[in-house]
C-alpha cells in the first residue's frame, strides 16, 4: 500500500457515537434543574433570615439591641430609637428589646388592701389577722391596709434591662411592686396611723414615691 493509498482509504471514521441514553440525559438535566432551583432557595432563605433582623420602631419606643457575638467595632449593648426602622444581626447573634419609653403605664398594687370579702370576714371575726389579710405597721403599731396605684415610664434604657433581664429575671410589674411596697414600708412605718389615713396621706404618697424611686435607680 503506498502513501496514497493511505491518504485516500474508502474506508475513512468519521465519528463513533454509542445508542443514545435518553433516560441518563433527562436525568442530568433534572438534576442540573434541581440544582439551580436549589441556589435560588438557599439565596431566598438567606434574604429572608436577615431581614429578620429588620424591626420596625414606633415614635413612642426606644430599642436595646443586645448583640451576642464580640465583633470587632460592635457594642455588646446599643440603644436605638426612638421611632424608624432598625436592623440588627438575626438571632441568635442578636436580640432586640422594644421598650415603650414615652408611654405612661399604671399598675395597681393591691396586696397590703382589704377586698369586700376580707371586710366582712373582719367585721365578723371582731378583728383583722395581719398574717391574712394583709397589712402595714405604723410607727404608733397601728396597722393600715392601702391600694397603691403607680403611674410610671421608663428613662434609663440600661437599668431597666440589666434589672429585668440580669442574673435573676423578674418580670417589670413584679419589679415596681417589690420597690413600692419595701417604700411603703419604710416610710409608714415611721408615721403614725392617723397620719397615714388621715392627715399627712399626700405626704407620704410622695415620700414612698421617692423611695421607691431610689430602690429602682441604679448605684451611683
């Protein structure tokens, strides 16, 4: 055979192609389908968990954002507020803490009072049992048994949450009623019972408020 024969074989391969394999092609084109859907998800979950960190603030609210991780340039403790749209690290990097600051509340504390039921049992009974129904000793050892009703708001963001959320957490009406009722104690017992009931009531209303205010405020 010469090299021309060889240049010109009737016998040229042009391409070797096996049987076709539809069932593997669609499958690799199902699971290159899978995959980018699965992309789009993983982008989607991504958008969706940090914009759970985005919260929306009233006029009348201050926010603590309290940040878990210790990144370099980030306070572990940030006030935000008051009023507009924050946003944080998501949990559980971070938490965020709304506080209604311009917002009046009252809480009434009842737990040194007589209801309607403890007066008649008292009335029948010819006294009243310290230990049942509740009450104050005045400075004369009188006993008196009064409502407090305490109007209150929030200042200082870093105090009421270092208080509400310390080591021992309390919840905030457990919190004002601890305070007032150790003022009340303080004080009425130093006066005597006329004065508490009668006489000086404004007096001592404004003697236990500062008091318990003192209780609530932080160490100087």
């Amino acid at each position: 055979m010469t090299d021309h024969d060889e240049q010109h074989s009737p016998f040229p391969i042009i391409e070797v192609r096996g049987p076709r394999d539809g069932a593997g092609e669609a499958l690799g084109d199902a699971m290159r389908m899978s995959f980018r859907i699965l992309k789009w998800i993983m982008v989607i979950v991504v958008v969706l968990y940090c914009l759970s960190g985005v919260t929306y603030l009233d006029q009348s609210e201050k926010a603590l954002v309290l940040n878990y991780l210790p990144l370099p340039g980030i306070s572990s403790i940030e006030e935000r507020g008051p009023g507009g749209i924050i946003w944080s690290y998501p949990r559980p990097m971070a938490e965020i803490i709304r506080i209604p600051v311009a917002q009046r509340r009252t809480l009434k504390i009842e737990t040194q009072d007589l209801n309607v039921e403890d007066r008649a049992k008292a009335r029948l009974s010819g006294g009243l049992d310290p230990a049942q129904h509740g009450s104050i000793m005045t400075g004369d050892l009188g006993l008196v048994h009064v409502t407090w009703n305490v109007t209150y708001e929030i200042e200082d963001l870093g105090n009421y949450v270092e208080r509400l959320y310390g080591a021992e957490k309390v919840d905030e009406s457990s919190l004002l009623q601890h305070a007032v009722e150790n003022a009340a104690v303080k004080i009425v017992g130093q006066q005597n019972a006329v004065d508490v009931v009668r006489n000086n009531i404004l007096q001592i209303q404004d003697a236990v408020k500062r008091e318990a205010q003192n209780i609530l405020d932080p160490p100087p």
